[in-house]
C-alpha cells in the first residue's frame, strides 16, 4: 500500500506524530536514521515481517516524521508489475526526474534508456544503480531525502539490484532509503547494504490497546484474548478479523472458527468480503487486481468491454477495499489484490488479461500489453511470443536483463517450432547471466540444448556455459566446454570458434595448466580463413602467448608486437586490457600499464562496471611492478569492492591476492594472512590457481620479508604443478625469491635447480627485469669475485629500472655481500640506496633489513619519520589521485561511483589527516606518481 490509511494508528486524525502501538523502539531506530540524515549521513534499512505485521505502518510512520524538513519520495512493488524492467524504480524517482540532466552523461543516458525515456542499445545494469545513486544524491542537495519502498518482495528484480548497488554506496548525501519485504524473501536487501529491523506481532498489552481503541463495541473480553492468542499480535489479523464474526461471535455467546484464519489467513478474510458484492464489481475489482498501475481510464476501458462500469466500484469503496482518487485505484491492502486475484477462476482471469491488453492502446504501453496477452495464452501463440520478444530486446536495450530473461522464456514457452524456441530460451539464458542470475541461466540451457542440432546454436550454448563457468566454476572445465564447442562449430563459422577459444585461453590461465594455454593457441592458428574475416589481434594474442609459453619466442614475440601495434587506436575497454596482457608477456612494463590504465580510464567513462574489476586487478599488478604502492593498494581495493558487489568471484581473489602481496613488501603481517587467507579459501576450492599461487607467493614473501626463509623455501616450492596452489607462471615469477630463500636457508642446491627454468625463459622472452634478475641470483649462489662480477652485471641490467624493489632488493643482497665480504666501504653505497628506495616505497620491512646493515657496516640511517600518506586509506588514495589530477568533486564521483558529497566528506578527512586546506596543495603532493 503506497500513500494509503493506515489502520493501526492510535488516530487516523493524528497529523504531527502518529504513534504506533508496541513500536517504540522501532520508531526510535527510524528516528535515528532520519537525524542522521539531517546531518549528512546516510542510511539504507529494511524492515522486515509477516503480512500484516506493520511494516507499511512504519513506513508511514517515516513519512509523516519526515515531511516537515525532507523530501518524501514513494514507491511499491506490484506482484503483477513485476515482470516490467524498472518499473519500481521509476515509480520512485518519477517525481524527481528533472534532475536526470545534472547527472553525468552515461549515468543520465542509462537512467533515462532504463524508463524508456531515450533510446538505449545496451547499458551495464550496474551503471543504472549509479544512475539511481547519482540520481537521489542530487535530489539530497536540496534537502534530506526519505526514500519508502512497500511491498519489496514484488520489486521487479532490476528495480531491486538498482536499489542495493545505490544502498552500498550510501555515505554522506543525506538520503534514508527504508524497505519494507516480507520474511519469505530474505535474500533481498541483505548486509551489507542494508540494516535489518524484523517486526514480531505487539505483545499482549499492545494488541489489546489496538483492539480496544479499533474494534468494534460489544467485544467481549474473553473473545479479545483469544483473538491476541491466536493473531499472535498479528495487526492487521486484530483489526480485520472482527469484521468476519457476527455479533454473537464477538460477544462470546457463539463459537469462533477454528482455526481462526491468521496472519497469511486473512487473505481468505478479504476475498469472503468480496463475494459479498455484486458480480460486477467483482469483475472491476478483478480488472484493477491484474492491472498493475492502478490506472483508472485503462481499467475502465476493459471494465466496458466485459459490461461493467465505474459506478460499480462504489460498493467496493464502501466496503473500505479501495479507494480511487486522482485516477488510481488504490487496494487497502496487498492482500486485498492478491485476494481479489487469486480467488478468480482462470477463465475469469484470462478475460480480464484480454480485455486489459485490449484497453492498452499505443507503443507506450507495449510491454505491459504484450504480458496481458502472454497472461491470457494457453497454448503456442507465435503473435504473442513474437511480442514478448520484442519487449525483451527493449528491456535489454534499457538495461533491465532479468526482465528481458523472463519475457524470453515465456516467448519460449509460447512458441511451437524447436529450433526457435531453443534459439529463445539460449537467448533468455544470455539475458538471466547479464543479469547476475547464473542458476538461471544454466538452468535454460539445459532446456535450450534438448534435441538441437545447429552447430552456430550449439555453440552459442556451450560458449555461455563455458563464460559461466569460467567466472563463478572450475575453469579447467570452462577450457574444456569452449574448446569442444569451439571445434564443433569452427568449419562453419571460424570467427564464433575464435570468440570461444579467448576465453578457453583465460580459464588455462586461471587453471595454471599450460598446456592448455598451448592448444588453445594451436586450435585458434589452425581455424580455417575462407571468406569470414578473422581478427587478426585475437588470433596474435592467442598464437602469441601460446608460442612464448611453448618456448618459441622467435615466433610468439613478433606476433605480440603486432597484437600491440593493432591495439593502439582501440579504445574498446575488454580489448584495450587484452593488448595489456600482450605487452605483458613481452615484459614492456611501460606499454603493459600503459594499456590497463587506458582500459579502466575507458570503462570508467562508459560505466562498464561488470569488467572494471578485471581491468583494475590487472592495473594494480602492474602497479605493484613499477613501485607505485599507493596507487596499487587503491586500485586492487576499489577491485575488490566492485567484484564483490557485482558477483565476480575470481576477481574477488586476484585483488585480495594483491593486496595481500603489497602487505607482503610494506611489512603489514596480519593484513597480508587475512588477505591471503580470503582468497584461498575461495579460489582453492574452485580450482583457481592463478589466484592460489598468487596468494601463496604473498605469504612466502611475508616469510622472507620476516627472516623466516626456510618458511619462505617451503611454500614457494608448492607452487610447482601439481599442487592445489601450484601455478607454472607465477613459479616462474617468483624463482628469485625461492633462489634468496634457500640460500638464506643453507639449502643452496634447491635454488640452483630452479634457476636454471628462469633463466633459459629470462633468455628466450629477454625481459629487461627478468635479464637482471638472473645474475642477481647467480651473486647470490656464488662467493667471492665471481659473486661481485654477477652482482654488477644485474645492476648494469637493472639500469633506470621500471621496478624499483627488484633493483633495491638487488642493490641490499650485494650490499650484504661485500659487508660480508669485509668490504665495508663499498657495501654502504649500496646500501644506503637500498634504503632510501625501501623507505620511498614503504617498504618496511627491508628498509630496517637495509638499516641494520648499514649500522653494522658503520654507517646510521635514521628511519623515516611515517608519511601522512600512510594514514590514507584506498578509497581517500583514489580520490586524492583523481584530484591531484586537477579533477573537481563531480568529475571524481563520477569516476568512482559515488556522490558529490561522498568525495566532498573524503576530502574534508584527507585534508585533516594531511594537515593540508585547500586543493592545490594536494595537487602539488601528486600522490600516487
């Protein structure tokens, strides 16, 4: 019920503060919420309960606390309205779409495509969150903002995920958004991004209160207990059951029913009220029941056609069951509706459905017709299902890929040839994984692939269930439904095979296995030409990696440096990160961060939200390689939170890995095992090994980093193939580390057998960092002149080096050496520039490792005094970064996916912690350089 009476008011009359009976301290929790947003903090609540609780009495309650200095925005789900993609949404935020145009270009152009205000040819359903945050952050710039939404559990389900992503991202505008859903839907508006208030029925006191003051005269006491015993408190079942009992019943000289029909019950309580009135208005009351809107002319219209007119809903508004005013039907309550509704017959439900899709006229209302005609159909109707195909493209087309999944599948169910019903329910399964429901969209696979033959088909089934289970599965057994799909289908449509074997390639990736890597290189060079166009970028990417893998660089290198000269006039986002793996494998630290940020800058701007995460796990990678820490930790951070918000579980380890890494080399001990610990224990058991040995090289190097080197030996050793963390790449990566741990464990001969596998590829892919390491850890397997001459060599190789803790670490292992050595002198130099790049860094614990050699080798090194910079944390980094660049408080929120007001209070912490007051200071501290 929207804006209706509430009837467990202690007066209907009562205008400045309604009180609640046995709500106390549920009004004080909503009063608390509604001070905070005085004062610009946010808040996000969900009060849930059985029908008839009192959850709409609170809401009501809010809105009458709220009116004197906030604005009230109003919204509801509609059980039948919620097959229509936004449509809760723009209930809620209708009256405030003049401020659609202060939002940044894509978020306004997503809002304004999801309700059907502009034209739209696809937008990320997490962009329309942004929008909708965006949206009531504006709104709040004038005053506090109070957002009421009943009914949750009829949200149609975009409306729901818009509502939750703008929830999480609440901090400092001075909105309150309050929710009201049944107990049966608890996976909706969930912690974190809500609070949760849950209503019980009023104690006895309390209910008797309510039935004194409400019901009617002539109740008897004993038939008032037993009806508090048997409602449980329930409100709504107090106030309506009375209206069921005739007076000997309420005076206690005849029986009550047993049992009495409680809380879920009362529905029957309504629909015996309405067969008490005439049969046309029970065809009306039927009519606004399947009519979503409330719309009175449309409800009117269909009303005609079935002989039946406006006069008729006069008993029914004497009954108290609705209420008409300004065009609308309003029911007294949801149950009222869902009385009314389902205690029709289906024949009288499909007259209703006809005459109401009759009734709509005009492209405006072609959604809600076609669903009143799919309502009606009992067997294959191709008019109808072309129709609801139709409103799936426009819902996706807005964004609102639930509502396009569920229109396909009922297209689906209406239609009698095989090949296109499959071709509807694959399409449907695209549309349900869009929109983050990959039960869903397996499960319409498996319908889809019964008894299909076309190989394009085919294919498209096996390279959805193959992405699917890539992100959230076991990516070796991705790798093995695309390739299979992709050899199917690849004599006659090579371009589809080469979009499924990218993605083999990635999950061979995850599941550290490079011989997959390999043949998926091999099947992408062998993918017949013909007539179709192939991409060339794709195929280089692929054949390059695999061949480089392989051990060929004569002909892996070359077909990279091709991929990378290709992707220069990109600015596809997906594709710009592709290009950023190839510079990767080429060692070119410069074009390899180069490309990653391109790639984030790009999918910022056009609010591709689902692939930010990937693209910034890659970012903060090559991040961490160039030394720059700062803008790493606020990279991998911001990540994880987008992976995390947005399902994606195999980004939600890599940044964790990250992170965990980057605690690794700052000395953070406990924050490196709570990252590291996260992310095995989500990766290991989804055979994600790429994220495993990620995590596992973090706490190796935590071990080195803590002069636990025999620790350090043992876990580096597990990352060999075979191992549950065991990744050949990242045991690639880290030999320098597991080459300084044996040594400094006396166990020389286990470092030497490793190297020789890094060097031959440090030779054959001739990556300057990589060059330089393997003569640093031929210094340290040596003594004497032979170490010194190894030593120089590395640091000749290491140059102006892109990485400065591989330089530093190199510099420290020769500075101890020659200390060693009894070379004081010549130790310190090298030394203290070990140091002062560790100290730079932040880099704690080699900088004291430095410190303490240097002191030994006579020489004092004061520690750096702490940075104010370390008092930051990553979401004040990123901000800070953004306006370093000379980027005001909308152009950052717009960025980062927050509010104007969310950055302005960031800032107001950063300038305090900087001891800083004004933004050009900030600019000149150019943080994260």
């Amino acid at each position: 019920m929207v804006g209706g009476p509430v009837v467990w008011l202690v007066s209907e009359a009562a205008t400045i503060e309604p009180m609640l009976h046995g709500r106390h301290e549920e009004c004080a929790a909503i009063d608390r919420l509604l001070a905070d947003a005085s004062e610009l903090r946010s808040g996000a609540l969900v009060i849930r309960g059985e029908v008839g609780v009192g959850k709409s009495a609170l809401l009501a309650y809010a809105a009458d606390r709220a009116a004197e200095k906030m604005r009230v925005l109003w919204g509801a789900g509609v059980e039948s309205e919620s097959e229509l993609a936004f449509a809760a949404l723009h209930q809620l935020v209708r009256p405030v779409l003049d401020h659609v145009e202060r939002l940044p270009g894509p978020q306004a152009a997503a809002l304004q495509g999801a309700f059907g205000l502009a034209t739209s040819n696809g937008t990320d359903r997490f962009l329309i969150g942004v929008g909708a945050l965006s949206l009531l952050a504006e709104v709040a710039e004038e005053r506090p903002l109070v957002c009421l939404v009943d009914d949750a559990q009829w949200l149609d389900q975009p409306s729901t995920d818009a509502l939750s992503f703008a929830a999480r991202r609440l901090e400092a505008e001075g909105v309150v958004l309050l929710v009201a859903a049944r107990d049966d839907d608890l996976h909706m508006f969930t912690a974190p991004s809500f609070e949760e208030l849950r209503l019980t029925g009023l104690d006895a006191d309390a209910a008797a209160a309510l039935l004194t003051e409400q019901s009617p005269a002539g109740l008897a006491p004993n038939v008032r207990a037993r009806l508090i015993e048997a409602t449980h408190g329930n409100p709504l079942a107090l106030l309506e059951l009375p209206s069921s009992l005739n007076a000997d019943q309420l005076a206690g000289r005849a029986p009550l029913p047993d049992p009495l029909p409680v809380s879920a019950g009362v529905e029957r309580v309504f629909l015996e009220r309405v067969r008490r009135l005439p049969e046309s208005t029970q065809t009306l009351l039927l009519a606004a029941a399947a009519e979503e809107t409330g719309d009175l002319a449309v409800i009117l219209r269909a009303g005609r056609a079935l002989g039946t007119g406006v006069e008729a809903f006069g008993m029914a508004e004497t009954a108290g069951l609705v209420r008409i005013a300004e065009g609308r039907i309003r029911f007294h309550h949801p149950l009222v509706r869902s009385a009314v509704y389902r205690g029709a017959t289906f024949s009288q439900r499909q007259a209703i459905h006809q005459g109401l899709a009759a009734a709509l006229e005009g492209e405006e209302h072609a959604d809600r017709r076609a669903w009143h005609r799919a309502a009606a159909a009992t067997e294959p109707a191709p008019e109808v299902a072309d129709e609801l195909e139709r409103s799936a493209e426009r819902a996706r087309r807005r964004g609102g890929y639930a509502a396009a999944a569920r229109a396909l599948e009922r297209s689906a169910a209406l239609t009698a040839a095989e090949k296109l019903r499959s071709r509807r329910l694959v399409d449907a399964a695209d549309a349900a994984w869009l929109a983050g429901q990959p039960d869903r969209a397996l499960g319409l696979l498996d319908r889809a692939a019964g008894g299909v033959s076309e190989p394009r088909l085919r294919a498209d089934i096996a390279h959805l269930r193959g992405v699917i289970e890539l992100r959230r599965g076991v990516p070796a057994d991705a790798f093995t439904i695309l390739t299979a799909g992709a050899a199917e289908v690849a004599p006659v449509d090579p371009v589809k095979a080469l979009a499924m074997l990218l993605p083999a390639s990635e999950a061979a990736s995850y599941a550290g296995d490079v011989a997959l890597t390999i043949e998926a290189a091999r099947r992408a060079s062998a993918l017949p030409r013909g007539e179709q166009r192939i991409d060339q970028f794709t195929v280089g990417l692929l054949v390059g990696i695999g061949s480089i893998l392989e051990g060929d660089t004569a002909r892996g290198a070359p077909l990279l440096r091709e991929a990378v000269v290709l992707a220069q006039t990109f600015d596809d986002p997906s594709r710009l990160g592709f290009a950023g793996a190839a510079a990767r494998y080429l060692g070119d630290d410069t074009a390899t961060h180069d490309f990653y940020g391109r790639a984030v800058a790009r999918a910022r701007a056009t609010g591709e939200l689902v692939l930010l995460p990937y693209l910034l796990e890659s970012l903060a990678v090559a991040e961490v390689a160039a030394g720059r820490y700062a803008a790493a930790t606020a990279s991998a951070s911001e990540g994880l939170r987008l992976a995390r918000e947005t399902g994606q579980e195999s980004s939600v380890c890599r940044n964790l890995s990250t992170l965990a890494l980057l605690a690794a080399m700052q000395g953070h001990e406990d924050a490196c095992r709570s990252y590291a610990a996260e992310a095995l224990e989500h990766a290991v058991p989804r055979g994600l090994r790429l994220q495993a040995a990620s995590a596992t090289w973090a706490l190796a190097l935590l071990d080195l980093a803590s002069s636990r080197p025999a620790e350090a030996l043992a876990r580096l050793e597990t990352l060999t193939a075979g191992s549950e963390t065991g990744h050949p790449v990242i045991a690639l990566l880290s030999v320098p580390d597991l080459v300084e741990a044996a040594v400094r464990a006396n166990q020389t001969e286990r470092g030497q057998t490793a190297l020789a596998g890094f060097e031959q590829w440090a030779t054959h892919t001739a990556p300057p960092w990589a060059l330089a390491l393997v003569p640093r850890c031929r210094g340290l397997l040596s003594a004497g002149a032979a170490a010194d001459r190894h030593f120089t060599e590395a640091l000749r190789l290491h140059g102006p080096s892109s990485r400065p803790f591989d330089r530093a670490r190199t510099q420290l292992l020769y500075g101890e050496a020659l200390r060693r050595a009894r070379r004081r002198v010549d130790a310190r130099e090298h030394l203290r520039a070990a140091f002062t790049t560790f100290e730079q860094l932040g880099a704690s614990p080699w900088a004291e490792r430095a410190r303490t050699e240097l002191r030994v080798s006579g020489e004092t090194a004061r520690r750096r005094d702490p940075s104010t910079l370390d008092q930051l944390t990553p979401q004040e980094l990123q901000i800070v970064r953004f306006v370093g660049q000379g980027a005001t408080n909308r152009e950052v929120a717009a960025q980062l996916f927050l509010s104007p007001r969310t950055i302005d209070y960031h800032l107001r912490q950063v300038f305090t912690k900087l001891g800083i007051s004004s933004r050009a200071e900030l600019i000149r501290l150019r943080v994260g350089a």
